[in-house]
C-alpha cells in the first residue's frame, strides 16, 4: 500500500471510529437524560403525594375544621391519592395538581375544544378561550374520572373516590367562568349532591356552590331554593328544607367552624343576589340582620394569644362582614341617595378587610417611621403571607385565597368612598376623594415601575376594575392640579 492510500485509509479510519464515538455518547447522554427526566417526573409525583397532599395532623387546624375545608384529590382524610385508581389514575390526578398549582410554564391562554362535554347553550359556535393550566388540569381530571368510572365496579375505589373528583373538576369548570364551563360545572356538583345523604356539612357546602352556579347563569328560583337547603342544613336538619324557609335569615348562627364559615357565604350570596336584582328592601333587611347576626360570634379571637386556625376564621367572619357591609352602603345609597349612612357602612368595611389583610401578611397598621400618625400602613399587595399561613397544609389556601378577597374589598370600600366623595362638591372634596382613590390603588395593584409611574393590577385584581381606579385617580389628581395653579 503506498503512502496515500496509507493516510487516506488512517483518515476514513479515523472518521469511524470517531462516528462510532459519537454515537456511543450520543446514547449514554440520551439514556442519562431519559433517566435524570423520569426521576425528576417521579420525584414530582412523589412530592405532591406526600408533601403538597399530605394528611392534617394538627389537631388546632381539626378544631376548627379547616382539614374538612381542604381538597380532596380522591385520598380523603389520609391524604393523596386513591390507591384504588392505579398507576396511571394517580398519577393523572397528581399531574392535574400540578397544572392548576404550579402552572405549565406559560402563562398565557390556550383555543379549548373539548373542556365542554354538554350542548352550547350561549348559542356562540366555535372553540373557547380559557387559562392553559385550568384547560390542562381539567384534562388530566377527565383522564382520572375514566380510570376511575373503570374501577368503581370493582369495589376497588374508595366510596368518595368518584365524588371528589367530580368535585375538584367542577371547581375548575366553574373558574373557567365561561357560560358553557358553568353549565357543565352544575351539573357535576348536582352528581356530587345526588351522591351524598341529604345532610351534613358537605351536602350543605355543595348547596351553596349550586346556588352561586345558578345564580350566575340567570336561574334565580333555583339559586333561592339551594340557599335555603344549605341554610337548613348547617343547623343540622336533614331532609327537604320546607318551602317557608325560602331564603330568609336565621335567628342564630351555627355552632361549628364550618358551619359558620357556609353559613355566612350564603349569607353573602343572598345579599349580592338581592342587591343585584333591584330588590333592594329585601336585601337591605337580610344585610342588616345578617351583620347583627355576625356581631354575635365572638371577635375577640383575632388577639395575639389567638391560635392560627382559630385567627383565620375570625378573619373570614369579618372579611364577609365587610362585604356585607359594602352591600349595605350601596342599598342604602340607591334608596335614598344619603351619603352619610353609606360612608359609615364603606369605613367599616375599609377597616374591617385592611385589618384582615394586614394580619394575614405581619405589616403593622401604623407606619413604624412614623409611629404618632394616625395614618395606616401603606398597603403592599405584593406582601407574603405569614409563614405560619404559607406553611401550613390546610391554612396555606385559604389564607390565601382570603389575603386576596381582602385586598380586593378595601380596594373597592375605598374606591366607592371616593366617588361618594367626589361627588359631595364642597370644599376639600376633591383632595379627600384623590386620597380615597389613591388608597383603593394601593390595595388593587402593585409599585408603579413602569414608564409612566404607572402601577398595574395586583393578584384577583381584573384589567378593567383596574382601569376603572385608575381613571377615577387620573380624573380627580387632574382636577386638584388644575384647582391648585388656578389659586396661584
């Protein structure tokens, strides 16, 4: 072999064994990345299993019923998932978790074509537009409620299994809020009734959900006659709730935390409900005996010797109170047009939901740089929750979901203030209701870091409320402007 041939045949010998090499990598790199990705997918699972879906043990957070309140993902009282669903069930209904809690990495919107099982009832055709991870959790749901259909015939599942899936999927219909999504979550929580026993404080949880859900969907005779069975039911009746009970107040409230707690969220339901239809004398009488009704559970629980679980459901009593308490202001001012009564009612409420907001988050009602003022804390929407909130099992969700409604509710107490007011016209009126207004803007978005100084919504604030108190503090902080170089 000459010389040539020598160093072409070194060359393509060289060129093998270096494909060859490659190849070789190419597989243990494939292999160490197909494991490192199924170990990370199990370590996930495993996590939500045992951390994120774990059973209650503290017996306070029992006390006060909080464990009760949670959600079930098919494990019931011992947390998890249904051993009865299989693999590939459990793992469903773990990833289904993982959507709705941890997002699918975009926040963006998803075209959904199959979340509606039932008929289009809003008579618009075509395919819907819903948030990417509620759209994937409820995917993996349905996935889950197959295997499950598939195995209830085998004694296999649990008795619940069925019924707190249905539960959890309708809950995330019912947060898709489109008319379809509304549809098909009633009908799910009507399966979930018809498989309870007529009494309790699940049938009595599950009442109210169908009378919201019937509510917004413009069915006002079934939404009143779901209120009246869940008000009959937290006094421990069971049965068919009678026909004279039809929406009217109690004249006590429940003993048990729970109870309370689905007492007074249908309590708040009827009063929306009133208030919206133009009924305006009934909701003015079920508002104000149902505030009387809620000065009567003991609020001296919110103190710093107060347990955690025992605090947060006094704060849930005197957030509803607060929305109530904005209920009422409105009804008042649409009867008679009088400022000074619905002023009162929105302080309390302004007071009422910044407290809870600021318990909930550890920041001090008064500016500790200026301890002698009178003013409060100036809000952050942005603040954590306390740590014994975040870390807790049962307290973590809602404490959350409470941090959020109080927020909102001081923002809307404030910015209903503002226009009331504003429209006042006396002297100062104008620079007391800038104040309102920027107060309201403080609890509904977040520090204005973008060009312009101008702010944006905060967490449960929507775009347009958002809008909405920004145009009233651009209109009124003009007006003051304007006011202020003409007095030069």
């Amino acid at each position: 072999m000459n010389p040539v041939q020598e160093q072409l045949s070194g060359y393509a010998g060289f060129t093998t064994d270096l494909f060859i090499r490659f190849l070789k990598y190419s597989a243990i790199g494939f292999v160490a990345v197909t494991l490192t990705t199924i170990n990370a997918f199990e370590c996930a699972h495993i996590w939500v299993e045992n951390i994120e879906l774990a059973a209650e043990k503290d017996e306070e957070v029992k006390k006060w019923q909080w464990d009760v309140e949670s959600e079930r993902w098919s494990g019931g009282s011992g947390g998890g998932t249904d051993p009865g669903l299989g693999f590939l069930g459990r793992h469903a209904v773990r990833a289904a978790w993982m959507a709705q809690n941890w997002g699918i990495g975009s926040e963006g919107s998803v075209m959904s074509s199959n979340a509606f099982s039932g008929r289009a009832r809003s008579g618009v055709s075509g395919l819907n537009v819903v948030e990417a991870r509620l759209e994937v959790a409820q995917s993996f749901l349905n996935i889950a409620l197959k295997y499950a259909q598939e195995r209830s015939a085998s004694g296999q599942l649990r008795a619940q299994t069925i019924a707190e899936l249905l539960a959890r999927h309708a809950n995330i219909m019912e947060r898709m809020g489109q008319r379809d999504a509304l549809y098909e979550a009633r009908s799910e929580y009507e399966r979930v009734w018809a498989g309870q026993p007529g009494k309790g404080i699940d049938a009595a949880r599950t009442a109210v959900k169908l009378g919201d859900l019937s509510r917004r969907l413009g069915e006002y005779e079934d939404a009143l006659s779901w209120w009246s069975r869940a008000m009959y039911l937290v006094k421990g009746s069971s049965g068919a709730a009678p026909a004279e009970i039809l929406a009217t107040v109690p004249d006590s409230v429940p003993t048990e935390p729970l109870a309370q707690r689905t007492f007074v969220s249908t309590l708040v339901s009827l009063s929306a409900f009133y208030a919206t239809t133009g009924q305006l004398r009934k909701a003015k009488a079920v508002e104000e005996s149902s505030l009387a009704l809620l000065q009567s559970i003991p609020q001296s629980k919110t103190s710093e010797s107060a347990s955690p679980p025992e605090s947060l459901h006094a704060f849930y009593i005197l957030h509803r109170s607060a929305l109530l308490s904005i209920h009422l202001a409105e009804v008042l001012y649409a009867r008679s047009k009088k400022q000074t009564s619905s002023l009162e009612w929105l302080a309390r409420a302004a007071e009422s939901s910044e407290r809870v907001a600021l318990s909930l988050t550890g920041l001090p009602a008064i500016h500790p740089d200026a301890p002698e003022s009178k003013i409060p804390h100036p809000p952050s929407t942005d603040a954590p929750l306390i740590s014994v909130y975040a870390k807790s099992i049962s307290l973590k969700r809602p404490a959350k979901s409470l941090l959020r409604d109080a927020r909102r509710t001081a923002a809307e107490a404030w910015n209903l203030t503002g226009i009331l007011t504003e429209s006042h016209d006396t002297p100062g009126s104008k620079e007391r209701a800038l104040e309102c207004y920027e107060r309201a803007l403080g609890w509904a978005g977040v520090a204005a870091d973008r060009a312009g100084g101008i702010g944006r919504p905060g967490e449960g604030t929507l775009e347009d409320e958002w809008k909405a108190l920004w145009s009233n503090y651009v209109r009124v902080r003009e007006a003051v402007k304007n006011k202020a170089s003409g007095n030069k």
